[in-house]
C-alpha cells in the first residue's frame, strides 16, 4: 500500500510490476511503479504523450 503523491489516495498494489503505468483512480495523474516490495509510485514520464498538432 502506498500513496498517490498527487492527491494521497491509498493506492493498492494489486497485479501492478514494476515500470508499470497506470492512472490514479481518484485524481487521474499518470503513475509508474517504481517498485513492489515495498509498492512505491513516482510520476509516469510525460514522453509518451503526443503532442503533435
Ligand atoms: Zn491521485
């Protein structure tokens, strides 16, 4: 169990792994997983977005 660093919203681990994205179900920001034993998430990386217009 951690916590969205965005809005604190308990987060559970689930199936997740490591490297994995995945938006937070409460306030909607990108989240990786930065590790399992013990879960922890930091922001997704933006660099997957497109930007072109
Ligand atoms: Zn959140």
């Amino acid at each position: 169990m951690t916590q969205c660093p965005e809005c604190d919203a308990r987060l559970e681990r689930k199936d997740r792994i490591e490297g994995e994205l995945f938006t937070c179900p409460e306030c909607g920001v990108e989240l990786e997983v930065n590790g399992t034993d013990p879960f922890a998430v930091s922001y997704a990386p933006k660099e997957q977005e497109d930007w072109g217009e």
